[in-house]
C-alpha cells in the first residue's frame, strides 16, 4: 500500500499543528462552536448526539496492521476501547474529548493516517473495491489510480468548497463491488479490444432524493482519468446549486441540466484540461504502482484445507460462506463478519483489532481492508492456513459464518448516536440478526443484502438493499418503511417502497412473514430472494407485508 513520503508527512503534521491552535482557541473560549464548525469539520471532527466524534480516513480501505494497532491504542488511549467502521471504509470513534483529538490526530499521524476531508464540501474519502488486487476476477488493481485521486483532491484549491460533499468509488473488475452507481462519480473498469479503461458515471447518490449514476463515458481510457475527474468536478462547481443544501449534489444538475449538456459540457472543458497535465499524473502514477505491487506467493499444498473441511462442520460453514475466489491459486479472500449475532455492525474492540493486526501480518502478507459493507477483509491467504485462522477468529468473537446472509446487516449508527437520526438503526439490526439466528433459516433462505438507515440521509445504504428499511419519525413514534427489491451491483437498482410503515414493535413479524412468502414461492435453494423478486414481482411479497390488506382487497 501506499506509505507517506516527506511531503506527505510534513503536510499532515502541519494540518494537526494548526488545528491544535484552534481547539485551544475553542477551550479558552476566543473561538465561538459556530466559528470553530467550519475548522473541525475540515479535521472530520462532528459533534454528535452525547459527544463529539472523529471520523478517520481509510483511503480505499485498506490497512496495514501497524495502522490498524494503532487504531486500537487510539480506542483505548483516548475514546472507550473500541471503533466504528463506516459504510465509506471509514472508522470513527465515537466518544473523544475534544482537548485529546489533537493528539489522536498526531497519533494517527505516526502511522501515515489522517481523518482531512472526511467532513466538509469536498471530495471524500474515495473508496474502491474491497477485494482489489486479489479478486479472481479483476482486470487490474484499481488503488493506484485511487490514490492519485486521494492526492490530487487533498486541499485542492478548486474544489475545497464544492456546492455539496462528493463522493467517488472505484473498482478495477467489470463486476461492481463498490456500488459505483450510487456515488457522484463512479468508475468501473473494463477491457475493451485488450486496453483497459474505465466507464465513468455520474449523479449517483442515495439520500432523500435517491437517483442511480448515468453513463457519462462508456469507456475511458486509463491514462485520461484525472483529467476527465478534474473536468467533471470544474463543470459541477459552477453548475451545482448553493441556494439549497438539499438540492445541491451533482445528482441534481444532471437532473435538471439533463446528461447530454453535461456531457458536453465536461468534455469541452477535458479538451482543455487534458493539454495541460502533460503527462505528469502518469508520471506520479507510475510512482504509486510502486507502493502496489503483489506479494510473493507461496506454492504450498493445501491438503490441510480439504481435511479440515471434511472433518469439522463450523469450519466447513464458515468456508462456505467467508471465502472468496482468489487470482492466486491455492490462496483465498477472508471476509471477516463484524456482525455476530446480536452484536453492533461495524463495531470492533480494541482487542480484535489488535488481533486482526497479527493475523493479517502472519497470514495476509500485512494487508488488510474495511468493506463499506463494515466487515473487515484479509485478502491474501493461503488455503493451509485458514484452520488455524479460523480457530484465531472463533476464540475473539470474530468467527460468524454469516457473509452476505440476512444477519450480515449493515446499518447506521442511527439514534443512538447520530444527531440527524430519526430513529433507531442498531437495536433493529441486533434484533433481525438474533431472531433469524435462533429461527435457524438463514443459511437456508442464501444471498439476502439487508440494510437500514436510521434517516432519510441513507448513511445504512437502504436503497440498495434486497430488503431495505428505513427509520422515521411519525409523531413521536418510530416508523419503519420496507423497500424492496433493491441491488448495489453494476445492474443498480433502487429498491421501491412496499407500502406503509411498520412501528418497531410490528417490524420483525412483518419481515418473518416477507422471508416466509420468499420461502414459499421460491423455485428451489438456487433462487436467492432478489432473483425471486425480479421473476415475481413485488405482489406476493407486499401480501405477505399487508396480509389484511391483501384480505380486503380479495
């Protein structure tokens, strides 16, 4: 991965000098909080609920496991020992006191990290494919070229006052593992003729007002990259509307531009931008690949595997489940959940991340990710190894076989937390993942992407889900609306809503009974619950929901 070179050090450095001057303007009181907003949101500091809380950048994700001890020592040094990943591949930590975030930024600092432009109206923290340079299926790594965004949009003098947050998603694979489509710009790389290049989206963003990337670019070639990003960001800066927050996004003006004027006018103003970088991003790019090349591989047998598999059923599960296909034979991508069940998706102590440390750097060549589906990745390891994995993450509580089922929720920090939250995400997510667990069903229901949102911001990504469920406020009471149907993938579809709301005590009957009808009308295990969606429409499944209704209309 990449590492920080002097200048990045001192650049860092100087950014955490400075914001240490203006919290100790903020304590004496020479700073008001409206004064001191604008300068901690520029450092990812927010203030929450119950505290403040400090959002730290994970560019694309990844980690090595100096950085992620170092995490620890942060949850216990200075918050209350554990942290919070983020559906952007984030962490945040959600207890600091405000005199101590100057040191747990100099303390990120230590190990080449920073939380600069995980707040604010700039280009965020860009994410990427989570299984990037080990997946089976991949054209090229795309981090190096995620990097060279990173540094290219840090304090960009252009774009630190956009109209609205950006956000940018990458993948190096044809299929989308990213959710490109539902980022301001998404990038998905494709090989076509044998070059490879990137179809470039725009306008995708969920939210309030949910609308699915349009296809600016086909297809890119790579070398053009940063010149057409530059020219999109430039066009949308003086396009995007600052008389309202709420319609301010990119999504917005291709809305109401319409996609052919955008796309006119951003390659008009690539035809002027793309002279001027004079080949110097690919020299810089080149530099990065650098920092990207693949480990050494062993060629090991893996006979240990198959033994294990045969004579241990919960390893076997597991393998079933938290395995994917690696581009090295003889190697496999671990996801490790976070969502055991009953506990809090997207939280991890102190004491797991230390573990995952040590066991990315003895057995995953010292590389780790964050997921934006807020489970952790180790993604070069060697099919011997994983019994002995395995039986590491069981004894910390990190050994659920549950990727990609119906506990594996991903869900915002909701009410419990969030100042703009209208309702409860996490005792929701706790309470499906319990009751579908003592139910024993959900390796028998498959593939179902379950995701909740604690507002209409959309942080729990529920428009996307195969079942959503979004929190609301009605009259005082919590409200849960269930959309259906919904697919992050490179077929993105937002899901739609099945009718009215559930209160908190109707909601998880309401979803047996939705399970149930998918149970019943399903053409075998093959079938996954959005497959049978797509074949049956939402009929039988709003039935399910409003079987009074259902009643009184037969």
């Amino acid at each position: 991965m990449y590492e920080y070179d002097a200048f990045d050090d001192a650049f860092v450095r100087a950014r955490v000098a400075q914001f240490r001057n203006q919290v100790e303007r903020r304590l004496s009181g020479a700073l008001t909080e409206e004064e001191f907003r604008p300068l901690r949101l520029m450092n990812g500091l927010y203030l929450q609920l119950h505290a403040y809380m400090l959002r730290v950048a994970i560019p694309y994700g990844t980690l090595t496991g100096r950085q992620m001890r170092q995490l620890a020592h942060i949850a216990d040094q200075w918050d209350r020992g554990y942290g919070h990943f983020t559906t952007r591949q984030n962490i945040q930590f959600n207890w600091p006191k405000l005199k101590d975030v100057p040191d747990m930024l100099e303390a990120l600092a230590d190990v080449g990290m920073h939380a600069i432009q995980t707040s604010g109206n700039c280009v965020r923290n860009v994410t990427a494919d989570h299984f990037a340079g080990a997946a089976a299926d991949e054209i090229e790594d795309p981090r190096p070229w995620a990097e060279l965004l990173r540094q290219w949009s840090t304090d960009h003098p252009e774009f630190q006052f956009l109209p609205r947050k950006f956000k940018i998603a990458i993948t190096g694979s044809p299929r989308d593992r990213a959710v490109t489509r539902a980022h301001d710009i998404g990038l998905r790389m494709l090989n076509e003729d044998g070059a490879a290049g990137f179809e470039v989206s725009i306008g995708g963003g969920l939210g309030r007002t949910p609308m699915v990337g349009k296809v600016l670019r086909p297809f890119l070639p790579v070398a053009d990259l940063l010149p057409y990003v530059e020219a999109i960001l430039s066009t949308y800066n003086l396009l995007g509307r600052r008389d309202n927050k709420y319609k301010a996004r990119i999504k917005i003006a291709v809305h109401e531009h319409g996609i052919e004027e955008i796309r006119r006018l951003v390659e008009a103003r690539f035809s002027e931008l793309r002279p001027l970088f004079g080949g110097g991003d690919q020299v810089r790019l080149a530099e990065i690949r650098t920092h990207f090349a693949p480990p050494v591989f062993e060629s090991r047998s893996d006979d240990g595997f198959e033994a294990a598999r045969r004579s241990d059923p919960v390893f076997r599960a597991w393998t079933d489940t938290n395995l994917s296909p690696h581009r090295q034979p003889g190697h496999a991508i671990v996801t490790v959940s976070l969502k055991a069940h009953g506990a809090v998706p997207g939280d991890v102590t102190s004491a797991q991340m230390r573990l995952l440390a040590g066991l990315a750097e003895r057995y995953s060549h010292d590389d780790l990710r964050i997921s934006h589906e807020q489970n952790v990745i180790l993604p070069h390891v060697h099919k011997a190894d994983l019994p002995a994995l395995h039986a590491a993450l069981l004894g910390a509580g990190l050994g659920t076989a549950n990727v990609g089922l119906i506990s594996d929720i991903i869900a915002c920090p909701g009410m419990d937390y969030c100042a703009l939250a209208t309702a409860r995400s996490i005792p929701v997510a706790q309470a499906i993942a319990q009751r579908f667990d003592a139910l024993k069903l959900e390796h028998e229901i498959g593939p179902l992407k379950l995701k909740i949102s604690g507002c209409i911001n959309a942080c729990g990504h529920h428009h996307v889900g195969h079942i959503g469920i979004l929190g609301l406020d009605r009259a005082g009471v919590e409200n849960y609306q269930i959309t259906l149907g919904g697919d992050g993938t490179e077929r993105t579809v937002l899901g739609e809503r099945a009718g009215p709301g559930f209160s908190a005590e109707e909601l998880l009957p309401a979803l047996e009974r939705l399970i149930a009808a998918y149970l019943e009308h399903r053409e075998g295990p093959e079938e996954t619950f959005l497959m049978a969606f797509r074949r049956l429409g939402a009929a039988p499944f709003k039935a399910a929901l409003y079987p009074r209704e259902a009643r009184n209309a037969a």
